[in-house]
C-alpha cells in the first residue's frame, strides 16, 4: 500500500485515509462510483456500466460530462495519486486496489483461513481468524446508497459468509471453553430467535445449554426446531444437529441410568420409531467421485467462490454451472471442489456424466439419468417409476433429508439436467456444460476462460516433468492456455524426453495443422471441438444449421471480431438469422460474445475453423469472402463518412471515384443503412476498427477496394486521435494505390499520411508527404483538392516557423477558394492566415478569425466555429490576456460537443489550461490538465500527452513542488522525443535549469 488508502464496503462504503481518519464523501453520486469500481477493483468498468450505477439505468442526457465530473471529485477524494490510482482505460474506468486495501477482500480471506483451521480442527486457529474476519464489518454491506446498486447477490453472499463464520467462531469458543463460555449461550439464543430455520446455530445453542448443565432446555430448543421444519419445509434436522442430539442423550443416559440397553435408543429419542421410508433403511451412502484431477492448477478465486457457494446454508439446494468451451478444465474445476467438499456432504457424492459433448457418446436422456442415479440412491429397479416426472418426484423425495452433493459432468442442455436436481436445502449439484444453461433459475453461473500464463507454465511443468518451462515459453500461447491442449503438449514432452519444449513449439508454430499436434493417446482437440460442430451440422434446426456455415465462413475470413451484420452478408442470409447463428456458435461454446453483439473464436477454435472450410459444402473460397467483407465494409465506411464529415469539398471529394475504384461502389452503399447519427457512425468505427486494420493490412497489394476503404475513415479516424491506426492502415492504402497505379488515390493516402506525421508532432515529414500530393494534384489538375492542400501546407509552414512561405501558400490558397466558390476552404484560410499572424501582429490574428467565425456560422460549420474560437484565445494568449481567452476556449468546447474531434479538442483544452494557468486559477487548470492526460493516454496520443505533462509540470512548480515538476518534464520530453514540437526545446531547458 503506497498512501495508505483503505476502502470499505462491509457497511455504508468508506475511505480511510492513510492517518485512518475517514474521509467525507459529500455526493452520493460519487459513493455510487466508488462502489461500481470497487465491485470491480483492479478491473476496467465501462462507462455503460458507471453511468447504469450512477443513474439506475436511466442516465439524463448529460451523464457523460457528469460522469467525468464524479470522477474528477472522487480523484481528489483518493489523494495526490488519484489520477494514477483511478485512471481512464477504454472502454471506461479502472480503480487500482492495492493487496490489503478492500475490506471485502481481506474478509474473505480471513474467512478462507477460518475455514481451513476449523476443519482442522485448530480451534485456536479458526477463533482468531474469525474474529478478525468479523472485526472488519460495520453493518449491512453497501448500505446508504441512493439507488439499488445491482449488487444484491454480493450482499446475499457477503451476509451468508459472516453468518458461516459466526458459526465456527461459536464452535471453536465452545471447544475451547473460557472466560465467555457463560455469555455464549444468550448470544446464541438472540440468533436462533433471528434465523429460525439456520440449524447450524440451534446446533450450537444445544451444546452450548448442555455444557452449561441445561440439557432440558436444550432438549426443547431441537424439538423447537425439528417441529418447525417437518411443519414448514417437510425435512427432518440434517446430521450435524442429530450428531449433537445423540450426544446430550448420550451423556444424560450416562448420568441417569435411564434407557433401554447400550444399542437401544432411549424412549424420548425422536429418531428411535422414526421410519425411514422404502428403500432409505439400507440405502447407501455413495461415493461416486472419479479421483481428484493430478496437477489442478491455478483457478483459486473461482475455487474458493463454487467452495463458497456450494458449503453455504441456504433454504434450496445449492446448484452452480461451470461452463466454458472445449478443454477449457470444466470437470476437472467441479471434481477438485466435490473432493473439498466430501466432509461437508456425508450422506454421500453422486456423479453422473451426462455425455452432453463425448465424441462418440450420444448424450444420456433424462430417464436414464433418473433411473441411474435412483438405483444408486437404494430403489429397487422395479420400484423405478417409469414416468420421468414420477421419477424425479422420487429422487427428490429420496434426497430431501440429506447431505449429499451431485456432480452432473458435461450437460448437453438445460432439460436434461432439470428433472435431475434435488429438492432439499440440504443438498448441492455441480453442472458442467459448455453452455451456460441460462435456462435454469436460480442457479450460480461460473463461467471458465482459459489459464493465465502463469498458471498455463505451471500445469506444463507439473504434467511434463520439464523444469525450464516459464510464461513466457511460446508453448503456453501455442496450446492457447487451454488446460485439455496444454495436458496434451506436456504428455507429448513427458513421453519423449528427446523432445525439446523449443522442438516442440516449432513444431506447433511451422504449420497450419496446429490440431494435429494436439492429439495424444484419447486427448484430441479437434474431436473435442468437432462434437459440437457436427450435431450443429445434422441437426434439424435452421439455426443450428447456419451456425455450421458461419463457422466455416468465420473461418475463411479470420477477422478478430464478428457481428451480425457482417455475418449476415457472409451467409447470404437476414440479421436475424446470422445473430441466431452467433447465439448458437456461443451456446455450444465455439464462440465467445466479448461484448453485446461482438464475438470471437479462441485462437484453437479458429483452428478449427480453418479445417472446417474444406468440409463445408457451398462455401465460398477465402477470396471471395475477402471480397464480400471489403465491398461491405467500404459501403458502411462511405456512409461513416456523410455522417462524420460535414458537407463540403472534403467530403466531395474523397466521394469523388478515382481510376481503380470498383464500379459496384455506388450500388453497395445503396444497400446499407445511412447512420442515425454522427455520434452511430464513429461509434461504428471504433467496433470495427480492428477487423478494417486486418483486412487492409492483409489484402492492400490485392484489392482495389483497401485504398477507397481507408479514405473513407481516415479523416474520421485522425479528428478522433487514433493515431497508430490510422498510420497502419495509411501506410497500406499508400502501398495499393501505388500498386494500383491510382494517381489519385496515391494523393489521397499522401495526404492522410501528412496527417498522421503532423499529429505525431513530426512536421517537417509531414511537409514533405503533403508536398508529393500537391505534386500530383497539380499534375491532374485537380483545383479542389489542390486547394486544399495548400491550406495545409500552409498551416504546416507557420507550425515550422517558415512564416513567409507559409503566408504565400495561404494567400494562394484564397484566390483558389474564391476561383471555386468555397466558403469552407476561404473560412479555413483566414483561420491559418491568423494563425500566421499571432507570430508577429496578434491583434491583427484576432480579426482574421473574426473572419473566419463569420463565414463559419454563415454556413453553418461547427469545426470552422469551433476553431475560431480556440484560435482567437490563443492570440489573446499571445497578447498575454488570459482572461479574454479563457471564454473563447470555453466557446470552442461548447460548440464542439460530443463531435469527437479529438485534435480540435486536445487543442482547445491544451489552450484553456494555459490560460487558468496564466490567470492564477490553478486548481481548475489542474482539473482540465488531468482531463486532457486522462483522454490523451485512452487514445494512445503520446504527442498530447507530452504537451500536457508540460502543463502539469509548470502548475506543480507554482505550487512549489519542483520535485514533481521535474518528473513531469522528464516524462514530457521522454513522449515529445522524436518530435518539431519547439516545447521540446523549453522542456530541455526548464530541466537545465535543475
């Protein structure tokens, strides 16, 4: 713990600060945020879910300015670290949580040592431990908040939790007797009065009356208590209290001489007529468990939580599914835990393999599974209803008064595990199934992904015997973290100790048949994940029979991410059926949803994927699955772009065909939808960026269609400051046009690649890109474009300090504006022509964009608005009037909105900083300081992220730490290097200075 900070959540949620003191969270608002991150700690939480915690899931239309302010106020709640501590990472927010600092985490883990020194036994042990777990609470969990948080369950789960741990620390007092031992037996009364149906404290009121010389009164609290639960839940007691029921008989016939004989039961035992029911006399107590799994590894917080779950009181039998895909460790997770917990369950372990997804195996129907695990409970064969509902009526009449767990391994689907579960509290079900089997109430999901690299290394070492393996070893990404491939890479290792772990990675990574590999002795991958394939491919249902092709055709194409669109152009088919294909490929675990509506394959299902392209029946090659991916995602880019880009030249013209675009464009884009809003378009973007990056990247030397794509979103993409995607997919447009021999289109990448270096802080590359396409479009002819570019290159020139041929490209540029007739690139001129002239006449700078502001609001432009007012508070900075510019940069900020325009923004806020810096308003230049570095690092901008630490610097040295200044500089000029930006220079120098 670096400061000290500890937070609490056993109660109304709190900060302690390092002093303990605790510190005022004034706004509900803020103490909503602090839970919805705290109920993630270490893990990013989506502004979604923030803004759903916030606002009850009905957010005003201003949540995410207020959002951002919350999350300013609980900044400087955490301290001088907080912007480290809470930081923006997309989608949304992670709250760092150092070990030891939430009090729920050191519960539970005070509460895992209870629970382990109280099976052992320690009674010493488990009393201090749980005391101190007890300690840590100050009432109802999350209480005080102004809305229901969605965290019921946890609450249900963290008081269940404190109540398990009352119970053993009353039972380790009882064994250990002591100086309490008179004041436990009131204690105990006031929660049996408050839990009445909770046996394990009647249990201990029992005991502790007995051992205090009452064993009338605790006689009376076990009839209490079995009367009510025959009358209200139609159950006797469960073992533990009949356990302590025999014991005060024992010890009081001992002490009388009452009774029928040592064997015989005395004449006020319950128990002693007590029938038992047909076939429960003799009935067995089961052990079916297969042997615990060699080597488990890793797993520890999904294995204390099912151990948790499943070892808790409750008024139901406890039922939870682990599911997850092919080999990802789902029966040997649920074996470990019933292993754990056999103790717990006396009356017996049943485990059944329903055979859902076994290559070969038809999976077992519910009347089988019935009659099964009937015969194993005792009945007689033919005493089996043969209806299934009087068979499951039967077994869970038979396990009602019991303990039992019931392991059912790899379930195919939701009806053949429900007849299967059990009636009584007392008992407990583990499912595995690859399907998450919401079709089933009330149960507890667990869902498995594949190992960490850590642990992935360690099950390789435990199964192979090879010492040297670490995370690091390609192994480990080659077998996919899958625990089924990475048992079968290490039994290859085992068997062969001529067989390095680098022979075998190369092995694994030299050819496309990684499957083949992973195959040894009855482990297969491949017929692992081909089972659930196969029945997609027979079965009768549409759905399932899509699924089938889309895997195929997800295989052909081998993108990142899948939506519904996309797939349905893939399949030829409507989004409604391409999502019920997905929700299908996600049912049986061959695909994974990564967020609402976007799915992916793991790296070995996309294996899988590939082999099924040839089996496949109807599918088109890969080529032409390209073909209908690019024709797609151009058509959707060209609609981006309407939306993004304001009417104009620009927009024109990168419309406007060049020589080697597909002439099927036009009636492409006629087949999709126009977007909603701009706000739809750049969020289409952002989802589909990834999958765009792979397909140009991997076809620009092929498609005509790579350098028509990326002219359609890269001007969308650089306003929005993603800089490195923009030069990936730049650089490879650049590389088909030229490969097209597109003059035009050449000139359009030139441009955007000018962008990209101008935005990396690296004018003088820049100057010379844009200075090629200038070339070519004087070539052509082409006025429009021409113009354009010279505003550029005029606005590049003043950045570099070369202001007299700035002035003349820009003047130049006008007379081409007005030629044309185009307000937009005259407003555009005039800004940089003031822009130019802040270095010499800034009152003079002031009116020419005056001029611009005037021509913008004629046509009715929000960036040429915007810009006007950010550059009119500059030259007022230059003329050294803060106070004037601080309502321009506002202005621009008000205009621009929720544009996206990241450059325009990074600008103005780097713009008002200076200015509430220069005015003596520091604490509000710090708050917009720590915005922009929060937006700067969520886009990856190193460029703004350098200029703001410069900021930050010069405010920390005001305040007079010149320590933390200096290590903003450095960390200013570490993400300047490289770059023309001149703050580099003064960055050198302030660090000069010492």
């Amino acid at each position: 713990m670096r400061d000290g900070l500890r937070f609490g959540l056993l109660g109304p949620p709190v900060v302690y600060g390092a002093d303990g003191e605790v510190r005022t969270i004034g706004s509900g608002k803020v103490r909503a945020l602090l839970v919805a991150l705290l109920l993630e700690p270490g893990r990013v939480v989506s502004v979604e879910a923030l803004k759903d915690a916030l606002w009850g899931g009905a957010p005003p239309m201003s949540a995410q300015a207020s959002l951002q302010n919350h999350v300013t106020r609980l900044r400087r709640l955490l301290g001088d670290d907080g912007p480290e501590r809470l930081r923006a990472v997309s989608p949304g927010y992670l709250l760092r949580v150092d070990e030891g600092e939430l009090d729920v985490r050191v519960f539970e883990e005070h509460l895992i040592a209870a629970r382990a020194a109280h099976a052992a036994r320690d009674w010493e042990g488990a009393l201090r431990e749980a005391s101190a777990a007890l300690a840590l609470w100050r009432g109802t969990p999350l209480s005080g908040l102004p809305h229901e948080t969605g965290a019921h369950a946890l609450v249900q789960r963290l008081q269940e939790a404190r109540l398990l741990v009352l119970e053993w620390r009353y039972d380790a007092e009882l064994q250990l007797g002591g100086a309490r031992f008179g004041s436990l037996v009131p204690e105990l009364a006031a929660l049996v009065a408050e839990h009445p149906l909770r046996e394990g404290f009647h249990r201990l009121l029992m005991l502790a009356l007995h051992r205090t010389g009452r064993p009338a009164e605790a006689l009376a609290v076990h009839r209490d208590l079995r009367a009510r639960l025959i009358e209200e839940l139609g159950v006797e007691p469960g073992a533990a209290v009949r356990e302590a029921h025999l014991e005060i008989l024992r010890e009081g016939q001992a002490g009388s001489g009452e009774g029928t004989g040592e064997d015989g039961p005395r004449a006020d035992d319950p128990y002693a007529d007590h029938d038992p029911g047909p076939d429960r006399a003799k009935a067995p107590r089961p052990a079916q468990l297969p042997p615990a799994p060699a080597h488990f590894t890793g797993r520890e917080a999904v294995r204390e939580d099912l151990l948790r779950f499943l070892a808790a009181e409750r008024d139901a039998p406890g039922v939870a599914v682990v599911s997850g895909m092919a080999g990802v460790g789902k029966s040997a997770l649920a074996l470990h835990v019933a292993h754990g917990l056999r103790e717990r369950f006396p009356d017996g372990q049943l485990y059944v393999n329903l055979h859902g997804a076994t290559p070969g195996m038809t999976p077992l129907g519910p009347e089988q599974a019935l009659a099964a695990l009937l015969r194993d409970l005792g009945a007689e064969s033919h005493r089996i209803p043969e209806h299934p509902d009087a068979a499951a009526s039967l077994l869970r009449s038979l396990l009602a008064p019991t303990r039992t767990l019931m392991v059912l391994d790899d379930a195919a689907h939701a009806a053949q595990v429900r007849p299967l579960l059990p009636g009584g509290p007392g008992c407990a079900v583990i499912v595995t199934s690859r399907s998450p089997l919401t079709a089933l109430d009330g149960v507890h999901r667990v869902p498995l992904a594949p190992l960490s690299d850590e642990d992935s290394a360690a099950l390789l070492r435990a199964v192979s015997g090879r010492d040297g393996l670490h995370a690091g070893h390609p192994l480990v990404e080659l077998a996919g973290r899958l625990p089924l491939a990475l048992r079968i890479v290490a039994a290859r290792l085992a068997a062969r100790r001529a067989l390095t772990p680098d022979m075998l990675a190369g092995q694994l990574a030299a050819t496309e048949g990684r499957l083949h590999h992973l195959e040894y002795d009855d482990l297969s991958v491949r017929r692992s994940l081909a089972v659930a394939h196969d029945a997609l491919r027979a079965s009768d249902r549409e759905a399932d029979r899509d699924a089938a092709r889309a895997l195929a055709r997800i295989g052909a194409l081998d993108l990142p991410g899948y939506g519904a669109s996309l797939l349905a152009r893939l399949l030829g088919t409507d989004e409604r059926r391409a999502e019920a294909a997905l929700d299908r490929l996600v049912d049986v675990a061959l695909l994974e949803e990564t967020a609402y509506g976007r799915y992916a394959p793991h790296d070995l299902v996309r294996d899988f994927a590939h082999e099924t392209v040839a089996r496949e029946q109807g599918v088109e090659p890969e080529r032409s699955g390209t073909e209908i991916a690019l024709r797609w995602y151009a058509a959707m880019a060209t609609r981006a772009l309407d939306a993004l880009v304001e009417p104009g030249t620009e927009r024109t013209d990168r419309r406007r065909a060049t020589p080697s675009q597909p002439r099927t464009h036009t009636a492409d884009v006629a087949s999709v939808p126009a977007f909603g809003s701009a706000e739809a378009a750049a969020d289409w973007i952002v989802l589909e960026l990834e999958n765009i990056v792979a397909l140009v990247e991997r076809h620009a030397d092929t498609s005509a269609r790579v350098p028509l794509l990326v002219r359609m979103i890269a001007s969308p993409l650089q306003r929005r400051g993603r800089v490195a995607e923009s030069e990936a997919l730049v650089r490879a447009a650049l590389r088909g046009a030229r490969g097209l021999g597109d003059a035009p289109a050449e000139a359009y990448a030139l441009l955007d690649m000018a962008g990209v270096q101008f935005l990396k802080g690296r004018g003088n590359d820049a100057l010379a890109l844009l200075d090629e396409a200038l070339e070519i479009w004087r070539r052509l002819g082409d006025l429009s474009c021409l113009c354009r570019g010279l505003n550029n290159r005029g606005l590049l020139l003043g950045v570099l300090g070369r202001y007299e041929e700035s002035g003349e490209a820009l003047r130049q540029c006008l007379e081409y504006a007005r030629v044309l007739n185009d307000p937009m690139q005259e407003a555009i001129t005039y800004s940089n022509l003031g822009n130019l002239y802040e270095h010499t006449d800034p009152r003079g700078a002031i009116g020419h964009h005056r001029r611009s502001l005037e021509i913008g609001e004629r046509i009715g432009d929000v960036i040429v608005r915007h810009s006007a007012h950010c550059n009119i508070g500059f030259a007022h900075l230059a003329l050294g009037e803060p106070d004037a510019a601080v309502p321009h940069f506002e202005e621009s900020l008000r205009i621009l909105g929720g544009h996206g325009h990241w450059q325009g923004e990074s600008q103005t806020r780097l713009g008002l900083v200076r200015a509430l810096r220069e005015r003596g308003d520091a604490g509000r230049a710090a708050h917009e300081c720590d915005v922009l570095l929060c937006r700067a690092a969520r886009r990856g901008d190193r460029y703004t992220e350098g200029l703001a630490r410069h900021q930050r610097g010069l405010l920390r040295r005001a305040e007079g730490d010149a320590e933390d200044a200096r290590r903003q500089w450095e960390a200013a000029l570490s993400a300047l290097e490289g770059t023309d930006s001149p703050v580099a220079g003064e960055l050198r120098e302030l660090l000069a200075e010492g």
